[in-house]
C-alpha cells in the first residue's frame, strides 16, 4: 500500500510545500516539515514598514513638505492649452 509524508524508508512519496519550508505558516505546522526560516516574521516587520511609509507620506502631504518642486512634471502651456480643448470636444 502506498504511503504518503515525509520521505523515509517506509514511505512512497513527499509533499512538502514552500510555506512550510519558509515559516510562513501561522499555527499549526506540519509535523514531517522543517521551518528553515521565519518569514511569518518578515512579513509582519515588512507590514510595518508599509504602514510607517503611508503615515510619513501623508504626513508630508498634510504639511505640504511633499510634493516638492522637484517632484512635480511640468507641462507646456501649449500642450495644457490643447488638452484642456481636447477634453471639451474641440
């Protein structure tokens, strides 16, 4: 009779899966796997960190400090002028 978990003697075949390889299981962890590392905790440092950019982002926005000058595209007159026409039909 074929079996299936960790490959052993005893056994015919092996699913293994990355997430339980890489820890990004919360909980439960299956016993025939080996966590090699702890991306569960990555990914929450890394979540984070997303929030604290989005909060410095709208910081800045709310204290005008962003956008500066220098991060803003500036457009011809001319080429405003024609878009503004094209938008109204003409």
């Amino acid at each position: 009779m074929p079996s299936n978990g960790a490959y052993s003697a005893g056994c015919d075949a092996q699913y293994l899966f990355a997430e339980d390889i890489f820890g990004t299981n919360r909980g439960h962890m299956p016993r025939h796997s080996k966590v090699y590392r702890n991306f569960a905790a990555e990914y929450d440092r890394l979540q984070a960190e997303r929030v604290a950019a989005f909060r410095e982002f709208i910081a800045d926005v709310a204290s005008s400090a962003y956008p500066e000058d220098k991060h803003v595209v500036k457009m011809a007159t001319a080429e405003l002028s024609a878009f503004r026409a094209a938008l109204k039909g003409g």
